[in-house]
C-alpha cells in the first residue's frame, strides 16, 4: 500500500453533497476503495465520490453509475473555473451514460451556479408494477419508485426488491418513495440509494436521477400531462425541475450548485 495526497472540491447540488477527486490521480481499478475510504475520512463527508478530468470535461462516479447531481455539480466546478458569468452548451461526458449531455450554467453567487441540463435519452424502460410502483431503468441506475411513505424495514426492503425484480448486475439501485405536494405538478421524494461497487446503501438528501425517474413515472401515469415540467422537492427541500420530450428523446433538468470547500487529504491506495 502506499499513500497519495489528492486534492478535493467538496458540492452541494440540491443537498447531494459530492466529493471530486482527480481521474488521473488515482487509477479506474482504486476509484471505489479510493471513494469509500474518501467518504469514511473525518472532514469530508459526503454522500458521493467522483473522479474528473477537467480537460475532457469527463466525470466517473466510483461505482460508475450515472449520478444527474453529481453532474450538475461537475458543471458548476467547469463554470466557476471560468472568468466568464455563463457558458453555453457544455459538453459532458459522463460515465454510465452513452447519449449526449450539454449544460447551460449561469453564475448565481460567487460559489454558486444555476445549471440547466439537456439529456438525450433513448435507453429508458418505465414499468408499471403496480398502481403505487413502478420500475425506471436509466442508463446505469435502476430506481423502484413507489407512491407512499418509506417503511421502518426500508434497507431490507431496497435488498428484497433487488431480488425479485433480478437487478444484481445494475451499478446503481435507488428506491424512490413518492408523495404529491399541494402545489400544481408539485412532488416530494425520499430517496434510498444502492450501490454496488462501492457497497454504500444511504438516504440521500437529492437525488437528480430519482427526480428524473419519478417524471418519467408520471409521464407514463399521465400521458396528458406529457412535457409539463415537474418540480421535485428533495428531502434537503431543495427542488430539481425536470421534464420529457418523448418525441425527441430529450430531458431538461434544472437545479443549483454550491461549492462548499476545496482543500487536500491524504489516503491510502
């Protein structure tokens, strides 16, 4: 073993908080001991890690599962590198996801970014299980949403659900329990997520894919109210705008992210 002093930037998108680390400090086969080791050390805390390349504009989540949050905040990070107020058209790679990604992103406060994603995406199955759950499988992560609150045995229940719907090989596995708001098209999600790699099951305070899933779930529930943007409330009570043109295959998501700090920390390889 031997030790590596990495520097970090510590984000805040809608309440997901997320560690970046350099891609090319730290080889593709270390990310997820490297990412679990990032999230145990005292300081950091996070719910996240992800491994970028500011160059290539890439972002490898450790598990790498697709992550909307960690997205917008990888965003943000390229806005705030920029003297710039706004950038137009930001190409991103992503990992876990094959279609087009661009960015549109505004400098809202000295550490803080208001971004605007546009997803192609092609390769999504929404199943209707029951009238309260459905099944959502995006590029790389799967999300079960179900209408109604989270029960007391919700871990079990994540792993059980796993299980019987044969989701052992998905990176990435988020229960989304669902609730309607009193405002018009108005939701609010508490969001369990899985994932494989890193073996982290936590209660993320956003999840930007769950929001994604959840519109597409309603989407399919009701075909009329197709294209109407949906505001998802997360459990942080921050908001994740998000709709779909089925037509174009094309999703709009719209949130804000926050730096919270940078600095270095040393772990072990």
């Amino acid at each position: 073993m031997s030790t590596v002093n990495l520097s970090y930037s510590k984000w805040d998108p809608n309440g997901n908080i997320t560690l970046f680390l350099s891609a090319n400090a730290v080889a593709q086969t270390d990310q997820a001991q490297v990412a679990k080791q990032a999230l145990t050390t005292k300081g950091l805390e996070a719910e996240q890690v992800g491994f970028i390349d500011c160059h290539t504009n890439t972002l490898r989540m450790a598990g790498g599962e697709f992550c909307l949050n960690a997205t917008t905040a990888f965003a943000a990070h390229l806005q705030l590198q920029q003297s710039k107020p706004a950038l137009q058209g930001l190409h991103l790679n992503v990992c876990g996801f094959h279609g087009a990604i661009t960015a549109h992103t505004h400098k809202i406060a000295s550490k803080s970014v208001e971004v605007i994603l546009s997803l192609h995406l092609e390769q999504t199955t929404v199943k209707q299980i029951t009238d309260s759950i459905s099944i959502v499988e995006l590029p790389s992560i799967t999300h079960v949403l179900i209408h109604g609150q989270p029960p007391t045995d919700a871990e079990a229940l994540l792993l059980n659900l796993i299980d019987l719907h044969h989701l052992e090989t998905c990176p990435c596995v988020g229960v989304v329990w669902w609730n309607n708001c009193p405002e018009i098209d108005t939701y609010a999600i508490t969001p369990l997520v899985y994932v494989r790699d890193v073996h982290t099951t936590i209660w993320e305070q956003a999840c930007g894919s769950g929001s994604l899933a959840l519109t597409l779930c309603l989407d399919n529930m009701h075909p009329g109210c197709m294209q109407i943007p949906k505001h998802i409330v997360q459990p942080s009570q921050g908001r994740i705008t998000c709709s779909y043109d089925h037509a174009t295959h094309t999703a709009i998501c719209k949130s804000t992210a926050h730096l919270m700090q940078e600095g270095s920390v040393t772990l072990t390889i």
